[in-house]
C-alpha cells in the first residue's frame, strides 16, 4: 500500500512539474512568436536562420587532402588575426580621417603601432612561415589592401621596401594577394566552413 502510495505520489508530482514547465514554454513561446493575419485568420510568421549550403570539395588526389587538412588547422589559427587587423585597419583610417593636424597623425600612428605590438607581436611569433605567408593573404582578404600598401600607408614607402626585403628572404611577398575564385578557392571553402559553424 505503501508503494503504491509512494508512485501515485511520484506520478502526481512528475504531471504537476511537467504541466508547470510546459505552461512556462507556452508563455516564452506567446512572447516571442510572431504572426500575421491573412484574411482573419492568425498565421504563425517565424524568421528562420539562413542555413548555407557548402558543398564538399573536390580532391584531385591524397596529396590534396593532405593538403587542405593542414591548411584546415593553419586557417583556425590566423584567420582571427586576419580579421582583427582589418578592425583594427577600419578603426585606425575613421580615427585618422578626425585628425588635421599632421603631428597629430604621427603621435596617434605611434601611439596605434605600439598598442597592436603589444598586442600581437607574441603571438604572431608563434606562427610558422606557412601560417605567416598565409596572414599575407588574410590580410588582404579582410581589409582589400596588401600588406605592403598598409605598410606604406602607415609607416611610409621606406619601411615598406625595408619589410618587403625581410620578407623576401623568408620566401614571403607582402604584395601577395588573394584571390579566392582562383589559387586561393581552398583557403575560401575553409572560411565559409568556419563562418557557418560546420568546422
């Protein structure tokens, strides 16, 4: 008698949460749901989120695969300096077009190119030459200039020529750009992948 006390208990108090939480639900859903009414009659009118579709790339051989696996983890890794320059790049030009003054210029520029090596200049240490010459290209994905053009925007002609050098001997090119129709469509695949959460 006892037991079946006990679950008859248990029961009426399972069916008395559950109505609670499925009240709870029917009252979050009655706030955020939104409708239309179409010829008297309320029509349930839900934005749906865009869900992209990626096709799978095509391998011409193992070698490639190999390849994109590597170029997978080599991505993850730059693409958010890649993307945090080009912030940084958007934010330094709207704070510039503010100033007139040329001395002004200069101090922000000095004051703007010590915040982002202290910022990055660790990290960016870290980076092997592939990962680097891939931040190149990023680079000039996410902000339409090269680095080299950056470089000369910023700190003048001269030391962009002086980079370029340095780079040159590591195998790099500041002037690389990307072209993601065409050499770089891998590297693209790899982003929108990212960009919708699929890897």
């Amino acid at each position: 008698m006892k037991r079946s006390a006990l679950i008859t208990a248990l029961l009426v108090y399972s069916l008395t949460n559950s109505s609670i939480e499925s009240q709870e639900l029917a009252d979050s859903i009655n706030l955020i749901l939104q409708h239309r009414i179409v010829n008297h009659d309320t029509i349930p009118h839900v934005n749906l989120k865009e869900v992209p579709v990626i096709p799978p790339y095509v391998f011409k051989n193992k070698r490639a695969k190999r390849h994109y696996g590597k170029l997978v983890r080599n991505v993850k890794k730059v693409l958010p300096y890649a993307r945090s320059a080009g912030e940084k790049v958007n934010t330094i030009n709207a704070d510039l077009a503010l100033l007139t003054n040329e001395k002004e210029k200069k101090t922000y520029l000095k004051k703007a190119e010590k915040e982002l090596f202290d910022e990055f200049e660790a990290p960016l240490r870290k980076l092997t030459f592939s990962q680097g010459r891939l931040l190149i290209k990023l680079i000039n994905r996410e902000t339409g200039n090269t680095t080299y053009d950056l470089i000369k925007q910023f700190k003048g002609g001269v030391s962009a020529f002086f980079w370029q050098g340095i780079a040159r001997l590591f195998g790099s090119n500041l002037k690389s750009e990307y072209h993601a129709e065409s050499e770089d469509k891998m590297i693209e695949h790899i982003i929108l992948l990212i960009d919708s959460g699929i890897i």
